[in-house]
C-alpha cells in the first residue's frame, strides 16, 4: 500500500506519486508498481535500495523507461 511504500522510501526523497499495476478484469494486485519522485536524486537513493527486505519480501528495484510522445 501507499503508507508501506512512502515508510520504505522515506530516506531517498519526497515522492510525486505512487502507481500500482492491478488487473483490468479483477482489481488484483499484480505484484509491481512505480514510485516517481520529485527529483533525480531521489530515484538513485531508492533504486540503492534495490534487494532490500519490504514487508518480508526482497524487492527489485529498476529504473523506468521515459515513455515516448506520440506526435
């Protein structure tokens, strides 16, 4: 959830917001999300983090792509 997740990233920066993937059909949790911080800087700090322990699991932590503009 939100809370778990901005507890986790408190150390690396203020976060801008914080996307879950859910199934379409059922709502479900898929298992992935992206956090997207205010700046740079923020984003080195967390993916540092990458293989750390959240709420019992190690999680992966990854840059995203830039999505591309469709002109």
């Amino acid at each position: 959830d939100d809370d778990s997740a901005k507890a986790f990233f408190k150390d690396c920066g203020e976060i801008n917001k914080i996307r879950w993937l859910t199934d379409r059909e059922s709502g479900d949790f898929k298992g992935c999300g992206f956090i997207e911080f205010y700046d740079t800087a923020g984003v080195d700090k967390a993916a540092g983090l990458n293989g750390n322990d959240c709420l019992g699991r190690a999680i992966r932590i990854d840059y995203a792509a830039a999505k591309k503009k469709d002109f």
